[in-house]
C-alpha cells in the first residue's frame, strides 16, 4: 500500500514549570495532575517513540517505519546518513514558569561524551503573554574564566541577552548558545534529535528539595560559544499564500506557510521527508490519491515518496513546513 500523511499520538511531559496552555489553547485533552511542560509531537529519542495514530499504519513507531520504508519515509540521503534513526525532534513547549538557563553540545562533543548527536534547535513563538522574556546568548564577549566568575558570584543574567517574545518571533539556536524561556511562552520547538541539556543556572528551584534538578555548569564551560551576536532573533517578511524561509541551516529548514487559498507543495527534487506543524486553522492534505486533514495545534509527517502536495485550507491556515535539505 502506499504511504500516505502520518500523525502521531503526542508523547507528553512532565516538568515543574509546565502550564496549562496545551489545553487552553490548542484544545489538546492531557489526563496529568502535574503541570506538563512539553508536548514532543514526533520523536525518535530513546524510549520515547513517537506512534502512528491513522491509516493503515496506525500502531507503528517512527523507527518501523523506517525499517520498513527506510528513504522512501525519510529520503535516501537521510536514511544513508542516519539509518533508521529519525534526525529531528518536534515539540511543542508551554512555560508558566521560567526554564532553566541552559546549553546544548554540538555534534562533537555530544558524541564524546555521551555518543549522542548535539542539539541545534529553533522556536517558534506561537503566544506571549505581554512582556514574556526570552534568554538567547551574550551582551558581550567573554571567556570562560569570566563566565565562570559570573556563575560564582551568582550574577549571569547581567550578561546575557534578553529579548521581549512576541508571537511569530523566531530564534535560532546552534548548538552552544546560552539560552532559557521565560515564564507564559507557548512555543513549536524544532531540534536535532538529542536530549543532551547541560543546565547551569535554575531560577533558584535547584536549592528547593522538592524541586531541585541536577546542574552541569563544569560540563556546560566547554560547550558554550563565548562570543556576543548582533541579532538574536530571526528577521522576516510575513507574505501571504507563499512560503516564508525562517530558518536554514545544514541540520533542517523551516518555512511559515500563510495561506487562505490552495497551495500546491512540489517535493520532487527534495530527497527529504516534509513535516507540517499547524498552529492556525486547518486543511486538507491531498497527495497521491490520499487525503488527511490537519487542525491546529497537529503535526503530520508528510513521506518522503510523496512528491506533490495540495493543501487546501477550511480557512485562514498558518503552519510550519520542515525538512533537510
């Protein structure tokens, strides 16, 4: 049989500054008397992978999947690459509190000390409430010896770059760049496929019993990026039913697709599977002689075998496309 649009049943997690908003505000139904945090939407990590929930593959997981399909799921180039491991990792991040000042390794370090990928990643800013503050980077240049004074002295923030979110604001973030979400920021997160986070500074919850997590500033000083960047956050041109670049890098790109007419999609020289993240609105994915509806708040994984896309919107339609190009 053919493949066709794969959703997948959301993975949720648990974490002390979760909210409510994954509920509030894309409808989603989460049976958790704690606060969850995260929504990972499509997932290759070790013990959390991510299942088909439509079509005949329904019950499958992505790493099956890929068993069985290998590049007609992902592409050839990502499957000779990556086997049957999934590159990216989809999330969706709702903080009613503030996260963790934190940093990620590149690909050579994680694979050092942990035999791991690194986590390069970016957001998307989907809802902000007003004044909602966004840690990525540095004021200023600095060395580790200075930036290890600051972690002493218990004065960080004085030297790290803070941005107002806004939703549709969006942040890339290479590996080794310093960063934390502030407190009442919906975000669609994409990042390589690692859980390796060196957490370094926690708000003051690291000292609270009950909410204390483990730090990792002595690994954290090697894999951060000292230097101080002009621009933090991404600059670009909303326009209307055609896609928007938002981020390129060599580990994927993501284009914003505003639309309120069909939109024709041509994947054919993409050697890459396309995912789709809808946060407004909804529409139908024809292809191939199938068809799948996506709603706001889904994530549908669009197979590499499939070259022609027609998303024909119910409405006004605002979602994420992501591949590897």
């Amino acid at each position: 049989m053919e493949l066709y649009p794969l959703k997948f049943k959301p993975i949720y997690k648990e974490r002390v500054w979760g909210g409510n908003r994954l509920t509030t505000a894309l409808g989603r139904k989460i049976d958790s008397e704690k606060p969850v945090g995260e929504s990972w939407e499509l997932s290759a990590v070790k013990g959390d992978l991510s299942k088909v929930t439509n079509g005949f593959l329904k019950g499958n997981d992505i790493q099956e999947l890929i068993e069985i399909y290998m590049g007609d799921i992902v592409g050839d180039k990502i499957y000779e690459k990556f086997g049957i491991e999934f590159p990216l990792l989809f999330k969706l991040i709702d903080s009613a509190e503030r996260l963790s000042v934190q940093v990620h390794p590149d690909d050579k370090l994680a694979l050092e000390r942990h035999q791991a990928y690194g986590k390069t990643e970016m957001w998307y800013v989907l809802d902000a409430k007003l004044g909602a503050p966004i840690y990525s980077g540095f004021k200023q240049d600095m060395t580790k010896e200075q930036f290890a004074g600051y972690i002493k002295n218990g004065t960080l923030l004085d030297v790290m770059n803070v941005e107002t979110a806004n939703a549709g604001d969006v942040f890339f973030l290479p590996a080794g760049r310093i960063h934390a979400i502030g407190e009442g920021i919906l975000i669609a997160e994409i990042q390589q496929t690692s859980d390796v986070t060196y957490r370094i500074y926690d708000w003051g919850r690291e000292n609270n019993p009950e909410t204390a997590r483990e730090m990792h500033t002595d690994l954290a000083l090697d894999a951060i990026d000292y230097k101080c960047y002009s621009d933090y956050k991404a600059k670009y041109a909303l326009k209307k039913n055609e896609a928007v670049e938002l981020v390129k890098s060599s580990y994927f790109t993501t284009n914003l697709l505003d639309f309120s007419e069909s939109e024709k999609r041509d994947y054919a020289l993409l050697d890459s599977f396309v995912v789709y993240m809808c946060f407004e609105g909804s529409a139908e994915i024809k292809c191939d002689g199938s068809s799948e509806h996506i709603e706001k708040g889904e994530t549908v994984l669009i197979p590499a075998a499939i070259n022609q896309v027609e998303l024909i919107p119910d409405n006004a339609v605002k979602l994420l496309e992501v591949y590897i190009d």
